[in-house]
C-alpha cells in the first residue's frame, strides 16, 4: 500500500483556523471589560454597521428620510464585539489561503525549473549527440573514401 507525503502544512493550517474561534473569543471579552478597547474599537464600527443597515432596510421599505437612532452602549458594544470577533476570524482565514496559495505556487515555480533543467539537460545531450553522429559519418566517409582510392587487387582467373 502506497502513502501519499503527510500534508502536514495542510494540517497547521486547519489547526489555525480552529484555534482561531476560541482567540476571538477571548479577544471579544477581552473588548467588552476594557473601556478603552470597547469606546474607540468596538463603539465606532458597531454605530456605523447599524447605520448602514439600518438604512439600507429603511431604504428598501420605501422610507427615504427617516433618521436612524444609534444604538445604546451595551448593544453596540456587543455588537461591535461580535464585529470584532468575526474580522479575526475572516483575516485568519484569509491568511490561510494567502499562505496555501504562495506555498502552491512556490511548488509549481519549482516543477516548472526542474521541467526546464530537465529540458535544457535533454537539449545539451541532443547536441553532443548530433556532433558524435557527424563525427562518426565523417570518419566513415573518410573511410569509404580510402578504400575507393586502393588499388584494386588483381583477381585470379
């Protein structure tokens, strides 16, 4: 039974990606104790999702000029949260795939060099070849040419 090479990068990256919910998670509660973290990182996204929604909803139900109220505190903290916790996520996986593609082409530069060492090496041996293949008709034409110019033995009759 034949086993194909352990995909170990594949592994690491699965492992990542796993890893990473519990990350943004922490960092998400991390973000709801810290006032800091919660009024410039999580307030400001938070409000300006709400808004966005909030009308395109609006927009779609036919009300153009109603004025959107911000969310409270607690409800945009969480939200922005949430936000938060779902960028990590997005930009982990993102970085994954960034990874694996750089790593995919890194394999197929390399196939693609040794494909072209391998060609060039083929074209060198063509060469020598073809150069022992004239050397060779020249040594036979050198020597036909010899045993043209011999005389001719006498034949006994």
């Amino acid at each position: 039974m034949v086993v194909g090479a352990f995909p170990i990068a594949k592994l690491l990256y699965l492992g990542v990606r796993q890893l990473s919910k519990p990350v943004a998670n922490r960092i998400k509660a991390g973000a709801r104790r810290s006032e800091f973290f919660k009024n410039y990182i999580c307030l400001p996204p938070a409000q300006v999702y709400h808004w966005v929604e909030m009308r395109t909803k609006m927009r779609i139900m036919g009300f153009r000029g109603s004025t959107i109220k911000p969310l409270n505190e607690e409800a945009a903290a969480e939200l922005g949260a949430e936000l938060l916790g779902e960028a990590i996520i997005f930009l982990i996986g993102g970085g994954c795939m960034v990874l694996e593609y750089s790593r995919q082409a890194a394999n197929s530069r390399r196939k693609e060099e040794e494909l072209t060492e391998s060609i060039n090496s083929l074209q060198t041996q063509l060469g020598e070849l073809a150069l022992a293949t004239e050397t060779l008709d020249a040594q036979i034409r050198e020597v036909n040419r010899l045993l043209l110019s011999l005389p001719s033995a006498p034949s006994s009759k």
